[in-house]
C-alpha cells in the first residue's frame, strides 16, 4: 500500500500549534494536490453575489456540518459595505436560504501557522450598502466565531468572512444549522434509511481531523426532518420514520466529504422492498422522490410473502370447493 501510495504521489504532514495541544496531520496528496478542497461543491466568492457556486447549505438537524471556506491572496475588500469591529480586509463572501426561524452560522479557521482570526458577518444581500443584521471577532487567533440571528424560512442571507489584520488569505471551514422537527415515528408505512462506510472512518473521514462530511437529507412532504451521516466505526444505527400515504419521501445527497466511494445508502419501505440502493460512489444531488402508495401493504410482510400468502389462499379455496 505505502509503494501505491508514493506511487499515486507523497504524503505531505502539516504541525498545527495552539496553546500547549500539538495538531498533526498527515494527507496524501495526488501529484500535490491537497484532496478536501478538492471535493467540495462550494465555494467562497470574492464579490458579494447569490450564484449556484457560493451557495452553502444548511444543516436543519442542528448539529454543525463544516464546509470548505477559504480567502484567497489577492482577493480586495468591497467598498461602502458596513464595517464588522471595525475591520476592512480583503473579504469572501456565500450565502444560504434560510428553512428556520432562526439560524446559527459559524466560521473556523483552520489551526495553523498562519494565525488566524477570522470576522463573520451576515447581510441581508449585496445591495450598495447592505444592512448588517450580525457580526462576530472574539479578536482570538484560531477562535470559532458564531452568530445566530431570526431568519424568515426561503428568505436569503449573505455571509462575509473577513482576516484581521492581513489580506493574504485565510482556510476554514463554514457551517449553518438550525433545528428541525424530528422525525415522524407513526405512519402508514415504516421507512428505513440504512447509512454504509466500506473503511469504518465515518463519512467526514475522522482519520484525518477538520474534514468535512457527507450527509442525507431526508425530507418527507416537502419538509426537511434532518441531515444523517455514517460516523466514525459505523456508529450510526439505521434510521427508521413514519409515511403516510400520499406523501412524498426524497433523499438529497451532499457529497462534500472525502472519500466517497467509501459511502453507500439504502432505503427500504416497511414491506422490505428495496426503493433506492445507491452506487459507489453515492450520486450527489437528489437522487430519491417518490411518493408512498396505499398499495403498499402496511402489515410488514414483503410483496413476496403476500403473493405466498395469497397462493395458499386460493389452494385452500379450490381443494374446499373440490370437497364440497
């Protein structure tokens, strides 16, 4: 494997210091070429705008999924745009649609030599002179900075992310979470979500610390009940929930994680049939909608025991008719 390895490329080590806790980090790289930034759909802007690229989603389970989001060298700060703890650096920016009444929003830096200390901002769009509606510098290096504001659901919000003190660029990672109803335990039909890891180091890759993870989004009726990922071990049991008849069952993959062809998902109704199987690696974007029918039998036997059951039915009519 080390031969495949130095083969594919050479192992690149980055130290990492903060107070007295030492981080290391190993990644392979292909031809040189770091791999996480790589495997991202998303990506911070230099101008303030609301296109597909810079686009981040949010995670309505809560719990925070990091993307990748980094300010690169060269890039200038945008004039006339109000100041967050007086700070005018170069800046990025993304955005997010709100599915909550509120939202929480949070930018790390990553831990390196570069001391880091990052500004977040969140505007109400890239207008002229847009209204802040929230802004976070703890003024530590390295430090996480939150905000949580009031959203209006399918309302638009812009992030800005700023570096005190350098415009030479800044990496990190951005997430944006807010609560979301559980899910249903009670319907006509029980579904169950089954969430696979080939290695056993979870969908963010917990081998390697500050990774970012892959997820499903599971929406039931239009609503979004919840985020799921494979963690570390396959910690994650299968993920059961209730369906009416009627409604209409998507799953979305977010392929931001590394190593996807580790990953696969299977979800499977409550007559133990098989909806959707996903390929290795899982296809990402919405790759499940159907909508659950009331001819699916809600007793939890199998299409296949049914027919069984039906069959000797018919046997047992046909030999009473014979006797009679």
């Amino acid at each position: 494997m080390s031969r495949l390895l130095y083969s594919l490329g050479f192992y690149r080590s980055a130290l990492s210091v903060k107070g007295n806790a030492v981080f290391l980090a190993i990644v392979i790289s292909s031809f040189g070429v770091l791999l996480p930034n790589t495997l991202v759909a998303q990506t911070a802007t230099d101008a303030c705008g609301l296109l597909p690229g810079n686009k981040y989603p949010v995670n309505p389970n809560g719990d925070c999924i990091g993307h990748v989001f980094n300010l690169l060298s060269g890039w200038t700060g945008t004039a006339g745009y109000p100041s967050c703890a007086a700070v005018n650096q170069a800046d990025g920016f993304a955005w997010f649609t709100a599915s909550a009444t509120n939202t929480t929003i949070e930018y790390a830096p990553d831990l390196t030599f570069d001391f880091f200390d990052a500004v977040l901002q969140i505007l109400d769009g890239c207008s002229a002179s847009p209204t802040q509606l929230g802004c976070a510098n703890t003024g530590t290096f390295w430090a996480t900075e939150t905000i949580t504001i009031p959203t209006i659901p399918g309302n638009n919000y812009v992030i800005r992310v700023q570096r005190v003190g350098s415009n030479s660029g800044m990496t990190g990672s951005l997430c944006i979470h807010s609560l979301h109803p559980p899910l249903p335990t009670t319907g006509n039909c029980t579904y169950t979500l089954t969430l696979r890891d080939a290695i056993g180091n979870g969908w963010s890759n917990s081998f390697f610390p500050g990774q970012t993870t892959s997820s499903v989004e599971i929406l039931i009726g239009g609503i979004s009940y919840g985020s799921y990922a494979q963690t570390y071990f396959s910690g994650t049991p299968p993920i059961t929930f209730g369906v009416n008849d009627g409604q209409v069952v998507q799953l979305i993959y977010d392929a931001s994680g590394p190593s996807q062809s580790d990953n696969s998902f299977k979800l499977i109704s409550c007559s133990g049939d098989v909806l959707y199987s996903s390929p290795y690696p899982p296809i990402s974007g919405s790759v499940y909608s159907s909508r659950q029918s009331a001819t699916v039998p809600s007793d939890g036997l199998s299409r296949s025991s049914h027919r069984l059951r039906d069959q000797a039915c018919v046997e047992f009519l046909r030999h009473f008719w014979m006797l009679g």
